[in-house]
C-alpha cells in the first residue's frame, strides 16, 4: 500500500480527533526525517499508522492481546492505555506489512526504549510535537527537535515523568530507562 491508500484507510478507522493527530505526526515526522537522514516516506507511513490501535476500548485492547499472543507487563496489564503501541505494531506488521524498524517505532512512541533507532526517536517526538499539539512549552521542543533529537527526547520524558507523578499514576520503566539511557550517554 502506498501513503495515499494508508492515509484513506486509516481516515476510515480513526475518529476524526485521532485522524487529524495521526496527519499532524506523518507531517512532522516527514520533517524530521529530512533533517536527521531517514527515508522520508517510511517516517511517514509510520506516522500516520502509529495510533491505528489508539481507540480499541479496554476489552478490545484485551482480546487482541490474548488473541495475537503478544506479551505485556504488569504495568501495561494495569494501564490498557498504552498496549495500543504494541497492537498498533502487531497490526501493521499483519496489515501493513511494515518493516522491523518501523513496528519498532509504532511499539515505543508513547514510553520510549532504551537505544532506540533514529526511526523510533522521529515518530515518538513527532507525536508530542505535532502541529496540533498546544502545550505549554511544545513550541521550545519543535525548535530543539530540529536541532537534537536526543535532547528533545529527554525533555519530553522529563515532562511525561512529572505528569504522571502530579496525578499519581504508574510510570513505565521504560520511560525513565530512556531517559536515563539517554543521559548517560
């Protein structure tokens, strides 16, 4: 499937909230790969599918997992929320038939992975940097995205890390052993 067919396919199983998200991070992941020399087109499709799975319900979210044998940990067996990186992998790899690199990317963009490629670090910024995106603070990290990746990555965890904290929620380790992984470097 080329991008154009993508693109209508996943308008057709995205909210339109969702799907104007998903446009935001394939355009901002095209940006990224130009200045980071990554294949333009592949930053894309893998932008614009990283949310496929984003709106299963909570038993839907079960089901697949238990359907499609994929493993997760007790954190994510707690907080449904985040398995949609790993079903949105499964389901691109079957569907879509996307490469290792790029079910790599869709899996870690919402809690990151210690020594992840360049592909992975575009798709997980481009998603909290997109164009749609109004937080305070989210136009620093478009500036410093373009300049150091790592850098913005590291800042856009310590955020998530301090959000999470603020409501009181689990964090994955995960999102704080790429963070360290990163400042050690």
């Amino acid at each position: 499937m080329n991008l154009e067919d993508i693109c209508k396919d996943v308008k057709e199983i995205l909210s339109e909230h969702r799907y104007n998200h998903s446009i935001g991070v394939m355009e901002m992941a095209g940006t990224l790969a130009k200045i980071y020399n990554v294949d333009e087109q592949k930053a894309k499709i893998t932008g614009i599918l990283h949310d496929i799975a984003k709106e299963m319900t909570k038993e839907e979210s079960y089901k697949y997992i238990t359907e499609n044998s994929i493993s997760i940990d007790e954190i994510e067996k707690m907080q449904y929320k985040i398995l949609h990186g790993k079903i949105g992998a499964d389901i691109c790899k079957k569907k879509y038939k996307l490469d290792e690199e790029m079910q790599e990317a869709i899996r870690f963009h919402t809690t990151g992975v210690p020594n992840m490629g360049i592909l992975s670090k575009i798709i997980f910024v481009s998603d909290k940097i997109e164009k749609n995106r109004t937080y305070e603070g989210v136009e620093e990290l478009r500036i410093i995205a373009k300049k150091d990746i790592d850098l913005a990555i590291i800042k856009i965890l310590e955020n998530e890390i301090i959000k999470n904290i603020k409501k009181g929620t689990i964090i994955h380790p995960n999102t704080l052993n790429t963070r360290n992984f990163l400042l050690m470097k």
